[in-house]
C-alpha cells in the first residue's frame, strides 16, 4: 500500500469527507464544479428542487471519489481538500456533512 492510498483511507474513512465547499460559494451556486465531477457528488444541482431553497453548494462525502475535478473549476475558491483547510475554515466540514444527514 502506497503513502497516497493511506492518507486517502484515512482521510475517507477517520475525517468522512474529501473535498468541502465553503462560504465563497454562498450566493455564487457557479456550477462549474458541477459539470466536472464525475460522479455527480455536488448538490443541489440546478434541477433538483432544492437549488433555488439553498444559499451554496455541498460536496456529498459519500458520494465524492477525491479525485479532485472540481477544485480548479471553482471560479471563486471554494472548494479545498479537507486536509488543506486553513483552521478558521474547519466549521465548514460539518456544514457540508450536514447538509446530506
């Protein structure tokens, strides 16, 4: 087993998430992270019902592979890997998780 494939189990199966969406988001909903994930693990998408009742995206922990697609396409920042949070962001890891119990 790799370094690489370690710090990915831990991060998945110890933290519960991969890759947060974090308040640069709010009131931006740009979809680019959207359209290249490729496992459709960001919601709400704009046609699901709950697009227009929410103020940001949310990054499903269980759905996400940490692949990394949708950090680049983010026109505003505000997608970070989990481990590269600055500590006064830390707050959002349980907003995303929140948002999918």
């Amino acid at each position: 087993m790799t370094i690489d494939s370690l710090n990915f189990t831990y991060r998945r199966f110890h933290k519960g998430m991969t890759y947060i969406i974090m308040d640069a988001c709010i009131g931006t909903k740009d979809a680019s992270c959207v359209d290249v994930c490729p496992v459709d693990c960001i919601h709400p998408r704009q046609d699901e019902p709950e697009y227009e009742k929410v103020e940001m995206l949310y990054i499903d922990p269980d759905e996400c592979i940490d692949c990394g697609a949708c950090e680049p396409a983010c026109p505003v920042e505000a997608i970070y890997p989990d481990f590269d949070l600055p500590p006064e962001m830390e707050k959002w890891l349980g907003v995303n998780a929140d948002y999918f119990k």
